[in-house]
C-alpha cells in the first residue's frame, strides 16, 4: 500500500505537469494563429511550429485546434541543431497519412493511420509542408459533405445550472464511443459583450433567450472567434 500511494502521487504530479504543458502550448499555438491569421485563413491544414516546444504534448494540442478549426492540425516541435518532429490530428473524412504521402518527398520519415499521425522534418521545409499538405487535404475535403453538428438536446437558459453540469459530468470520460453531450438553446439573442482579460484574450457575453431569461456568459479564449 505504500508503494502504491508513493506511485500513485507521483503519476498525479505527472499528470499534473502535463496538463499544465498541454495549456500552456495550447495557448501558444493559439496566440500564434491570432498574430498571424492568414495560417488558418489561407491553408486546409493547420501547420505550427517552434523551437521549444516539447514533443511529449504537441499531438493533444493539435487534437484541440482540430476540433476547434474543423481542418486537420500539425504541430512541430523544432529545436535547433536537431531534426524537427511533428505530431499531427485529422477531422472525420480525411485521412491524414493519405495525406502526408503525398508529401513524403519533403518528410525524412512518417507513419500513423488515418485520424493520427507523426513524422520527421528538416526544419527548413516547413514552409514547404504547409503548402503541399494543404494541398493534399483540400483535395480530400471536396469530396466531404458539409460539415453538421449533431445536438443531443435542446435547453432554456433556466436549465443550465451547475447540478446540469454535475449529472453530465457522471457521464465521463468522454472520446471514441462516448462522445461528449452538445447542449443548444434556440432563438438566443446577444445583449452584450465585452473583451476581457489582462492580454484581451477572452470574452464576456450577456445572452438572452425566448423566454427573456438573460444569462452572463464567459468564453475563454474566444475573443478572436466570431459570434
């Protein structure tokens, strides 16, 4: 029993390291698309890059920016004086190794299936990845039919309370084959809202719905998205 709470201590410190890391980098890459928006605008795929970033988290950041920009990411850690690697998610429909075939003239190695996928790059082609892998995802993404959201229920502002939140929570974890819920209130009106935070990276709404119940709404790291 000892040994095993000695373990299990330090895995939860681990954890605990890693999920800062995971923020940390997500931040980044998503300062990093807001200072130079043309590489989500103009590009199919998403293609980062930096020299300090540790290798162990970038292929959870890049699940997260996937999900979020509905177009396959890839993140590269790429020190200096050694080879850089990458660590790359895909969105339903489009085969990311498919993809990164079509660009093995410019990868020293790659492998994977087709949601997830790592290779090896010479840091100086990058630039050289992001056009072509761009490339090879848009070709795939015009035979996809327009992306849908499912919802699974719809709500009033009234019933979004934190014992909601608690009973959904139950249901966890979520992923493959326990998707998350998605929750959705119709006729919602925007009152208000307002850029908040010490770098202006978040944003604070004030919502109204059908029923004229009215509802303060913080969206963290939402104030470079559109309503």
């Amino acid at each position: 029993p000892d040994c095993a709470r000695e373990w299990a201590l330090e895995l939860e410190r681990l954890n605990a390291r890693r999920q800062l890391v995971t923020t940390q980098i997500t931040q980044a890459a998503l300062n990093l698309l807001r200072g130079q928006p043309k590489l989500a605008s103009d590009y199919q795929a998403l293609v980062l890059s930096h020299a300090t970033w540790p290798g162990g988290v970038i292929g959870i950041v890049a699940g997260r920016l996937a999900e979020r920009y509905g177009k396959p990411a890839v993140l590269i850690a790429a020190p200096e004086g050694r080879p850089a690697r990458g660590s790359g998610r895909s969105i339903p429909g489009v085969d990311l190794v498919a993809a990164l075939q079509r660009c093995a003239h410019l990868l020293e190695g790659f492998g994977g299936h087709a949601a997830a996928a790592g290779f090896s790059i010479q840091a100086e082609r990058i630039p050289e990845l992001r056009d072509a892998l761009s490339r090879a995802v848009a070709a795939q993404m015009e035979a996809l039919p327009e992306p849908t959201r499912a919802i699974d229920e719809y709500v009033t502002l009234h019933e979004l309370t934190l014992d909601l939140v608690a009973q959904i929570s139950r249901l966890a974890p979520f992923g493959a084959g326990n998707p998350p819920l998605t929750l959705a209130i119709r006729n919602l009106r925007l009152v208000s809202e307002a850029i908040i935070g010490n770098t202006g990276e978040h944003r604070r709404v004030v919502v109204e719905d059908a029923q004229d119940a009215s509802q303060t709404v913080f969206w963290w790291q939402g104030a470079g998205e559109p309503l």
